[in-house]
C-alpha cells in the first residue's frame, strides 16, 4: 500500500502539471484544428480565438468517479469525450468511468464564430485515498479558483473570532502570509472546511513563524466537522498541535499535524494564537499520510493559582493519547492526565508533555512559564479645601512592594500616599507603578483637571489612550460609539462614550449618502511623533465628539492634521447642536448649526511624516458643541487624511 500512496502522490503532482500544461497545449491545438479558410466579405475576424483546458479532481464518495473543471477561454460550447465511450457537452461535467485505468480525455472548444481549440489529457482513475486540496493555501490575493479572493476569504468564520490579517513581510514564499495578532481582546483565527476521504491517514502541514521575547502560542487543529463555537471546536479536535519556536521571527518553522478522519467526509482546519505573541502562518497543505497508527498530539495551557502565584494547574489537550508524562522543568514529574504542581520559587520554568497513544506512538509539547508575584496598582484621591491645587492620594494596591508616583508634572515620589502641589492650573495623568515581590508591576492611570474654574475637556484628542485593543482609540469620535471598551489591562468595560451622545440618524444618512459601510474614523499607528492618530480613508468618515463649553467664552481650537495627496481638504466644523443630516453645512458654511468652520491647509508627503498644528479660535453660542471634521476627497490607500493632538483651551 505503501508504493501505491506514493503512485498517488506521484500522480497528482503530475496531473496538476498537466492541468496547468492544458492551457498551453489547448492555444497550441489552435493553429492545428482550426479551419483556415479566409473569411468571407464582410464578416468580422475572430479577434479573440478560443482556447481549451481543463483540471480534473475524483470524487470523495465514488473513487471511480473524475469531477472537470472547464478552464477555457474565448469559448461558449463544449465537446468533451471521455475515453471511455461516454461524452458530454456540459461546461463542467462528471465521468464514471467503469474500471481504473488510464483514460484519453478529449476537450474541443467553441466559440460563436465556430473557431475551435482542443486539448488532450491522459488521466488516471486510481484507487486510493481522496487528495483533498486547500484554498487559499498562501494566502495570496487572487489565488481562488475563479481568480478571486484577498487571501483569506476561505478562512473566515466570524463565530469563532475576527478574520486573519495579511503580511508582506516575513513571507516563506509568494508575497503575503497570514498574521494573528498578539492581542487576546482581539482574537483571530483561520478556520475551512475540506473535503476528505472517511477513514483515511492525513498530514496536515504549515509553516509558521512568531515575534521573539513575548508570551504565547500557535495552535493548528484539524476538527471532525463544522463548528460553530471554540467549545464544539475542542471537543471535535481530531488532531492537534501546539507550537511555541521564537527563535528566529524571520524564519518559518515547519509543523505538521497527522490525523485519520474516521467517519468524516468533511473536516475543519481551525488555527487560532493566545497570550501576547505575533504569529504568522504559510503555505498550508495536507497530504495523504501512510497507513496505519496516527501519532497523538501533545498539547497543553497552563494557569496561575489565585491562592497562591507558586502553583500552577495544567490543563492537557493532547489528542489520541492514552498515557502522559509531565516533567515541571524543576526536577518535579507526573504522570497524571491534568496535573497541579506547586514550585519551591519563582523563576523561569520550561514544562514538557510527552503523550503517547496505545499503540506506543510519542509527541512531545514544551511551554516557558515564567512566574511572578502578581500585583494590583490602585489609588483615590482628594482635593485640599484649602487649596484646590494641592491633592492626597491613597494607595490602594494590593500585594505591592514598592510604589512609584508620577504626578503628570514632570515630579515623582516613592511610598505611600503622598500629597502633591501643582503650580499650574491644566489637565494632568498620574500614574502610579505598583511592584511586586519578583518584581512585577502593575501599573494605574487616572487623569486630573486642576482648575479653579470651569474646563473644556477633550475625550482621547491623542488617540492614545487604549493599549490593549488600539482600535477602540476611535471610539471616542464615533457618532455612534459601541457599547464596551477593552481597557489597558484587556478587560471588557463599559464604554465612557456610550452614555454620552449617540446620533443614529446622522450615522444612517451617511451611509445612504455617500454609501459607505462605516462613518466611523480608523485609528492608526501613523500618528504624530511616532504615537497613534485617527484616519479617514472613506468619503462617509467623520471625527465626531460633543463637548461641554461655556457659551460666550472664546476658546482656541488646535489640531495636527496632514493628508498623503495633494489636493484634499479637511474641514473641521464647530457646530452648536447635533445635526440629522449634512444637508445644510453643504449649502453654506454660514449654516446655522455652525459656530465655526475652518479648512485646514492642505500639508501632505506620502511618507506619512508631515503634520503641521492648526489652531483658530471660536465662540460658541450654546453650552455644548460637537467638534466635526471630514474630508470627502479621500480615497483608501491613495489619498487619506490623518489627524492626532486635539484640544480646546482657553483663549489668551
């Protein structure tokens, strides 16, 4: 059986040459079949003749049975013989053929001219098992059969996490990889369906790589069918494994994943990353494996006690394994499935898993858990009635062994509850570092408005204020703003600017407008001096914030703006109430609802490094304003604007 698995193996490889080979012999077949009488007068030259081709699969239930696929051109009509005796003019037929054996199919393709083109291919009907074939299995723009996709079409499953990114760069071969993020309040994953053979031996391979000196992993499983949730996930895993190699982020590691499909003709490949790494994936195949006993696959997480930070429990998700062998990494071993272990100290520990399956096959699984005290940075504070810019603040944290205070003013102070004296009257971020025994912090924000009077506040004018889940650094411009954020310890929270404005009929009307999907602004990393900013790359984008001021005053605006083509404006809008509409600030800046509007100089470099500071300053007629900026001549990818740093202050 082994000789005729690598007859088989032998054969696709030579059927997707001859596949590939049959466009090139179809044009060839041209000058050949075609009929080279001239034209009579009058009639209009075949510009484009036809050429024929064509692939071929068998089918998963009926080995006997060859599916083609028509991969001609310039052609409407179709002639197909099949060898056998048996003939077609579908465009996409089937063929039982009656016995295995090699088989002449023969293709003519005709055009409405009545030009044709014929191609030749000798296939062969084997017995054996089903080659299944992956989509998009490099994650290539174009790559589908019928010359689509970005990609990652075919991996996307939006109830099990959020659709895969593309990367240039490290790529093992073509011109994009796949990218899972290292954030775990933004889980992505890769997850298809494939046709398979029932009790059949399958290698699953990939290639992957991970940035270096973070915590995490890669898991690339194989599920006996579709699924719909990451708990049926588990519990279908035929064939898993975890890997972990940060060695190298600039080269691919190999990996495979073997598996018999038992009862199933159809099953998933579902990868997914957790804790904090980067992980890329490429060049995904699967392969028919020998007969056989399949390996397990050895696998493993591991969780911190609460009780106490020295113990540990360890959760085994091996597959097809029977028996366990743990070592701790500290001279400590078990041989319990799902084992606890409590470590003398804290210190760097490499834990490995050796599973072995009932027929005496072994896969081995090594994780790094480096353990520390944890800590919790946490304070209050209060306002001396005396002086309002003098402040106390009460530490709050739990098991730290040392605090560091930043007060925002360029002072710091070590221990317990300090007080501290501004000079100045302005908006401040203290932040408190809490450390603990082994020497992990924790650390706690909280920001400060010292003033006598009253103060315009800005929500996030930096864009920089979530580290967790970047993407919800827009929320606070959002005319629609989503119910929770993830917070920089990625927690789950409700969001600050959901309660705040919500204007749903502005939203709708942009979208009829100017028909795009979102009007929401991006966030992105090409913010000013190397921070995060906001983006616009869709005609329908606004930065869209209601902000308490004082009626009559006279503040001053500023905002860094640059755009990355020449030609575009940004306009920013200081309106006295929540429009419905933009019928009228399109008919006039004179509007009514208009406090104040100001085009912004049009700055640009497509090296996304030209920001410049607008300022103008506005009196409004109403206690709450809404700060409204857009530029409808974007374009994505070719002109967008950018934005970062927006304040309003008091007027000199």
């Amino acid at each position: 059986m082994k000789q005729q698995n690598i007859k088989i193996s032998k054969f696709i490889k030579v059927m997707n040459l001859l596949a590939g080979f049959a466009l090139i012999t179809g044009a060839l077949f041209i000058t050949s079949c075609v009929d080279e009488t001239l034209p009579g007068a009058g009639s209009i030259a075949d510009i484009t003749p036809p050429s024929a081709g064509f692939s071929y699969s068998p089918d998963p239930t009926d080995q006997l049975m060859l599916v083609f696929t028509n991969q001609s051109e310039s052609a409407t009509d179709f002639t197909w013989d099949f060898g056998d005796g048996n003939t077609s003019d579908e465009e996409n037929p089937s063929n039982t053929y009656p016995d295995f054996g090699t088989y002449t199919v023969t293709l003519v393709s005709t055009d409405k001219l009545g030009v044709s083109a014929t191609t030749e291919i000798e296939v062969e009907v084997v017995e054996g098992p089903y080659q299944p074939f992956i989509l998009e299995f490099g994650f290539e723009d174009l790559s589908l059969p019928d010359g689509t996709g970005d990609g990652r079409d075919s991996w996307r499953n939006s109830d099990l996490g959020g659709v895969i990114q593309i990367t240039s760069s490290p790529v093992r071969s073509g011109e994009q990889a796949a990218k899972l993020t290292g954030s775990s309040s933004d889980q992505r994953i890769g997850y298809q369906l494939i046709t398979v053979e029932a009790e059949a031996n399958y290698d699953l391979n990939f290639y992957y790589t991970m940035l270096d000196n973070q915590t995490g992993w890669l898991t690339v499983s194989v599920l006996s069918g579709p699924v719909s949730t990451h708990a049926e996930a588990i519990a279908a895993t035929i064939g898993s494994i975890t890997v972990n190699n940060q060695d190298d982020p600039e080269t691919y590691e190999a990996g495979t994943v073997s598996f018999n499909s038992g009862s199933s003709t159809e099953v998933a490949v579902y990868f997914f990353n957790g804790g904090s790494v980067e992980s890329r994936l490429d060049d995904i195949s699967i392969d028919i494996a020998a007969e056989g006993a399949v390996p397990p696959s050895a696998s493993f997480s591991s969780e911190q006690s609460d009780a106490h930070y020295l113990s540990y429990t360890f959760t085994n998700a091996s597959v097809n394994a029977s028996s366990y062998a743990w070592d701790f990494g500290d001279g400590n071993t078990s041989t319990e499935e799902s084992p606890s272990h409590a470590y003398a100290e804290a210190d760097v520990y490499t834990v490995t898993l050796i599973a072995t399956s009932e027929d005496g096959l072994t896969a081995e699984y090594s994780s790094e858990i480096e353990i520390h005290a944890p800590v919790t940075a946490a304070f209050t504070y209060e306002v001396d009635d005396a002086d309002y810019k003098t402040y106390a603040f009460i530490d709050a944290s739990e098991d730290a062994v040392s605090l560091l205070w930043e007060f925002g003013d360029g002072f710091q102070y070590t221990g317990m509850d300090p007080s501290h004296t501004y000079a100045e009257d302005g908006v401040y971020t203290v932040t408190l570092t809490a450390t603990s025994v082994t020497g992990f912090e924790d650390v706690e924000t909280v920001e400060l408005t010292v003033a006598l009077g009253f103060v315009v506040e800005v929500l996030n004018g930096t864009f920089d204020e979530y580290t967790s889940n970047t993407g919800d650094n827009a929320d606070a411009w959002d005319m629609t703003p989503n119910s929770t954020v993830v917070n920089n310890d990625g927690e789950t929270v409700d969001s600050p600017y959901d309660p705040l404005w919500d204007n749903g009929a502005l939203d709708s009307w942009l979208e009829t407008f100017y028909g795009d999907d979102s009007e929401q602004a991006g966030s992105s990393s090409d913010g000013n001096n190397g921070t995060r900013g906001a983006k616009l790359d869709e005609t329908g984008r606004r930065l869209y914030q209601v902000v308490t001021v004082q009626a009559g005053e006279t503040y001053t605006f500023s905002i860094d703006a640059m755009t990355t083509a020449a030609g575009i404006t940004s306009e920013v809008f200081i309106l006295n109430t929540e429009i419905e509409d933009e019928t009228g600030i399109n008919a006039s800046t004179s509007d009514a609802a208009i406090d104040e509007y100001f085009a912004i100089p049009n700055i640009f470099a497509t090296d996304g490094d030209a920001y410049a500071t607008s300022t103008f300053d506005f009196t409004p007629s109403t206690n709450e304003i809404v700060i409204y900026v857009r530029n409808v001549d974007v374009v994505d990818g070719v002109a967008e604007a950018f934005f970062d740093n927006i304040t309003i202050t008091d007027a000199d």
